[in-house]
C-alpha cells in the first residue's frame, strides 16, 4: 500500500476547493486517514472480527465508500463463513481503481480468500442482494441529509435475519462545550500526527461543505426509523465513534 505522505495542504492557496476524493487524495490517502481520524486502524481491523460474527452462508457482505478496500481487506482477512462474498463500492474511478490493484495484492498474499467484487457506482441507486454485513464506514456522512433515512431503510431491508450494519462516522455534539472540546482534542490529535496549523486550517475548509456529520442521538433516531431494532455503539475515540445496528 502506498506510503507516500499527505501534503495536498502544506502550501498556502489562494482559495480553498471543496475536498475530493480524486488522484491527488487517493495518493496519500492511507497516511491522511491514519493521521486525520482517531482510531481508524483499530475500527477496521476490528469490523472484520465483528463482521465475523455476523456473517451468514449464502449472503452478500458490502463495503459501501469503500474507498481504497481497508474494510473489504479485513472482510477477508476475518470472515470464514461459507459462500459469502463481498462488495466494495465506491464513486470514485480513482479510488476503485486502487482498491482493484491491492486486493489483487491481498490475493498474492493469502489463500482461500471471500471472493469480491469492486464496483463503481453510486450506493445510492444500488440493487443490494440479500447481506448478512454492510459496513458504511465514514461514508454517510457524505451523503446529502435528506438522502440519509432513505439509504438505510434500503440497507435494512437487504439485510437477512441476524445480520448487522457496521455505522462509522465523526460526531457532532448538542453540547456546545463537549462539542468544541472533543473538536479541539481532534486538531490537538491531528497537530501530534505532524500536520501544519496550515494544513488544519486549509483541510477544515475543503471539507467542511462536503461532509456534515450528526450526533449520536440523530443517528440512533434514523436508524431506529429505518426499522433497526436495536442500535449499539461499540467503539469511539474523541468526536469518531462506530455503531451496530440490528435489523
């Protein structure tokens, strides 16, 4: 996997774009993700041992956003159950088109993995085939609000009996002090990892009209609303936190 580090904002611009995830970011996309979000490594090696526990013979497991595979890889590395198969799915050709490049590494490398399929398209007008396991890992949050209800309800009703939705995304907070107190551990987290008061300013700009997060309790009120029953939060560290929704 690429090493190369993230400096798309090290140097000053004279306007600030809107962030995509485009050839640029796919670049240094492993060290930007490591670097920007509390926890990330630690959330994806862990969705594939709960995804384990989930998985069931003859269902589908879905990566959507899955951006360059690190979900879809630990998919792999964890579920053994038989006649399962994975999906990646991404919107971005630069992205599905590495995704394609390390998992055809990861096959090198081991044996006797799920078979995946890497597609790119918009989740939002997936034809889901029965799951067991769909991770939506940092993926929601770039997805319009109003459009939010409707792709779960959809992701609901792919899923069989037992199966689980793996829900990972940055949080805000009703409370104003928690708020701008986990926000500002996150950029005390960010300055740790080496980047600039520049490139924090700058990357803040790019993406804070492209994704727009929601609160613990939004989202356990969506899904509760998109017919899950039962809505559990496993993991979090600062303003980053991952759900289990039950169906």
């Amino acid at each position: 996997m690429s090493k190369e580090p993230d400096r798309i904002f090290a140097q000053p611009l004279a306007q600030v774009p809107d962030f995509v995830f485009n050839e640029d970011v796919v670049r240094v996309f492993p060290d930007m993700i490591k670097r920007s979000v509390p926890g990330y490594p630690t959330i994806v090696e862990n969705l594939g041992v709960l995804a384990a526990q989930f998985a069931q013979p003859h269902t589908a497991l879905y990566d959507l956003g899955s951006s360059l595979g690190a979900v879809t890889q630990s998919l792999r590395r964890h579920v053994r159950t038989d006649d399962c198969r994975v999906i990646a799915v991404d919107n971005s050709s630069a992205m599905v088109e590495r995704c394609r490049e390390y998992l055809n590494a990861q096959d090198s490398m081991f044996q006797e993995l799920l078979p995946v399929q890497v597609i790119d398209g918009d989740i939002l007008s997936l034809d889901f085939q029965p799951a067991s396991v769909i991770a939506l890992n940092f993926t929601l949050q770039f997805i319009s609000r109003d459009q939010r209800l409707g792709l779960l309800q959809r992701i609901r009703q792919a899923l069989v009996p037992g199966g689980a939705l793996i829900l990972s995304e940055k949080l805000r907070f009703a409370d104003s002090q928690e708020h701008d107190l986990l926000t500002d551990l996150h950029i005390a987290f960010k300055r740790a990892n080496g980047y600039s008061e520049l490139e924090i300013a700058q990357k803040r700009s790019a993406i804070e009209n492209v994704m727009k997060p929601d609160s613990l309790e939004e989202h356990r009120e969506r899904l509760l609303a998109a017919g899950f029953s039962k809505v559990v939060p496993w993991f979090q560290c600062l303003n980053f936190a991952s759900l289990i929704a039950l169906p």
